[in-house]
C-alpha cells in the first residue's frame, strides 16, 4: 500500500511529539530488541539512533546484571502489565562509554494486532541522587557539628578545673621533685586536651573573625616564604594568583590558617615529592551547585585551589574527611584535626569548600570565600576612572 501525504504527516507528528519528551521512551519486542528510541533515551545513553535499533534492550544495562535483567524481561512478558520498576531498589543504566548512572523506569505494553510490545520509560535521576547524597552529608556534619560544640563545652569546663588544680598544686609543692614531674605532666596533658576541645570549637564554627578588607594575591605573595619552609625541598610549590579577582572581606588569619591547613594536607599526601599548585580566582556559584560540602548561595566569591599530585582518596575516604579526629594515618602519626579546621573556618567566614580526588591521580580542594561587594580602595579607583573619563 502507498502511503499517502497524510500518513507521512502523522508520522513525523509522532516523531516530533515523541522527541519532546523530557524522559526516555523505548520500545523493544517480546524478544527484548530495540524497535523504537526517542531523541531524549539516546542523549541519556550516549547512542545514535541507528546504534540501538535492532539492539537487544540489553545493551543498556550493566554487563554484571544482564542475564537478570533477561530474565525478569522474559517473566514480565508472559504476564505484562504497566508498572514502575526498582520499587525499593536501585537501577542503574549503562552508556555507550560503559558509564554507569541511575535510573528510574516505568513499563507499559502496547498491544498492536497480534503482537505486544513494551514501552519502557526511562528518568536520568542523576542529579536528584548527587543532591539527595549532599544533603544527607549536609545534615550529617551539622549533626557532628553540634555534637562537637556540646563536647568542647563540658572539655572546657573539667580542663578549666584540671589546670587551675595542677598549677595551685605546683604552686605548693617546693621540695618534692617527684610530685612537681607529675603535676607538670597532668599540666602538659591537659594544655593539649584544650587544644583538641579548641578544634572542636572551630570545627563547629565557633570561631570569632575580625573581617578586613585585603587583597588575596598580595597575601599569597607574602606568604610565599612561609609555603616554601613548610612544603620543604622535596615538593615543587607553584603559584598560580588569578587576575583581576579584587579584594576579599574576610579575616586574614583564617584566610592564611585554611591556606596552610591545605599545604600541610597536600604534602602529607606526597611523601615522596611532587608538584603542588596553589591558585586563586573568582568564580560564580549557580543556584544548582551541590558539590559544595557547606551550603552557598548563588553569587560570586573568590576562590583558592591546592591542587597535590599525590596518591589520591577513594569515595569512603571523601566522604569522611572533614570529620574531626578522623585519619588514615596510622597510630600516633596525626589526630585528624587539620580539615575539620578548615571546615570550621570556613563555616564561621560564610565560604565552603569542595574536594576532588581520584585514587593515584592527586587531589584537588577549592575554597571559596564570599566576594561581599567592592572593597573601598577599588570603589575610590572608580571613582578616580570616572573623574579622568569627564
């Protein structure tokens, strides 16, 4: 039979509508073979139209669960049914680059004559997962968070008492050199317990800040001699200042504490040597930002990024690291304060920070200080612009 003008209309109206579609829509035979994609279900997957026609549905799932996913295809045909898939479990899809990523899918059948078919809709569930794992991490260090303000607290007030005790006890104990050894000793313990309770207080964000007006660049250039001392001769430190970034309103301290906390990170994670990168710039935040590991608003800071070539950190580590006193470093090698420092820092200064590391290929932390408005030196050279422009 020929078909007419109004046959081919409708078809490429079926095409068009099925190509607006904001989820996947494919359609496989009883066999399981791909007879029907829209344009949304090949972007998802990486394929081209032609690639997945006279496919088997198969290829789109991981190669570990294909002969189950055959199999629940094959019991689903003989009793098909609309309904969603991976109630209470994940799913997963697999691209042409044999990337994996979630999946949400829902089936209908399509009865056409003799034969059924089945249509499966597919949802990229991508980025609702990355926002769902941010904000439990969220919720979970703020939990942390004031759990560790609520402990410095009472630390606070028993080393207050084991101090001011030890120092009126060696006050009064002249002639009895054993005693005074082990007063100094209680004294030298407790001083480092109040140093560890103070880390808690800073990793709650408890920490007072003295903002000033400052320029980022300039900062790093000074500190340049301090970086070098601390890196050592083995490591190869590269500064990279970002042009035009402006002036920064923050407390200079935590700005140099978050700075060398991350130097200090980095090296350790280079025992052997290498190239470390300190950069800075200015970036924009988006509102759909979620990598951040403290909460922002949308809108401009200014950025500093230490970059190490060291071994890396796989996922269960990352996911750990601003926790107070957690370490991978054996027994008496660190108690695992130096980024719950820079967490807390950056909590009480408004900034975030964000982390990106794959195992043997280095780690990358950038941080982000607000850029609240133009600082008054830059406003007076706009001003100065403006009186050479009239």
């Amino acid at each position: 039979m020929a078909t007419t003008g109004d046959d081919r209309m409708s078809a490429a109206r079926f095409r068009a509508l099925l190509d607006s579609s904001s989820q996947g829509i494919i359609e496989v035979d009883s066999a399981g073979v791909i007879r029907l994609v829209n344009r949304y279900a090949e972007a998802i997957f990486g394929y081209d139209h032609e690639e997945l026609l006279g496919q088997s549905i198969e290829v789109l799932v991981p190669q570990r669960i294909r002969h189950i996913h055959a199999e629940e295809r094959m019991h689903y045909s003989d009793d098909p049914r609309g309904r969603p898939m991976g109630l209470g479990v994940d799913l997963t899809g697999r691209r042409r680059d044999g990337s994996e990523f979630p999946v949400e899918i829902s089936l209908n059948c399509v009865h056409a004559g003799d034969e059924t078919t089945t249509v499966s809709i597919v949802t990229d569930v991508t980025q609702r997962v990355e926002m769902e794992a941010h904000n439990r991490q969220t919720h979970k260090m703020e939990a942390v968070g004031q759990l560790a303000a609520a402990v410095a607290d009472q630390l606070n007030s028993l080393l207050s008492v084991i101090c001011g005790s030890a120092n009126l006890a060696l006050q009064n104990c002249d002639g009895n050199a054993a005693l005074r050894g082990d007063l100094e000793e209680v004294a030298r313990t407790a001083a480092k317990a109040t140093s560890l309770a103070r880390h808690l207080q800073i990793f709650s964000g408890r920490e007072a800040a003295e903002p000033v007006w400052f320029d980022p660049n300039m900062r790093l250039s000074q500190m340049e001699p301090q970086l070098l001392s601390a890196v050592g001769e083995h490591i190869d430190l590269e500064l990279a200042p970002g042009e035009d970034i402006g002036e920064l309103l923050a407390d200079p301290s935590q700005w140099d504490r978050v700075m060398l906390n991350l130097v200090q990170n980095a090296c350790e994670a280079m025992p052997a040597g290498g190239r470390l990168k300190i950069e800075t710039s200015s970036v924009e935040v988006g509102e759909t930002d979620n990598h951040w590991y403290l909460p922002v608003s949308a809108g401009m800071y200014i950025m500093l990024t230490v970059t190490d070539a060291g071994g890396g950190m796989p996922p269960e580590v990352q996911d750990r690291i601003f926790e107070p006193f957690y370490t991978t470093k054996p027994p008496g090698y660190g108690v695992g304060t130096g980024l719950s420092t820079v967490y807390g820092l950056l909590m009480a200064a408004g900034g975030s920070i964000a982390a990106s590391s794959q195992p043997k290929r280095g780690t990358a932390f950038q941080v982000i200080f607000p850029r609240i408005a133009a600082s008054p030196s830059s406003q007076a050279a706009g001003r100065a612009r403006s009186d050479v422009v009239r």
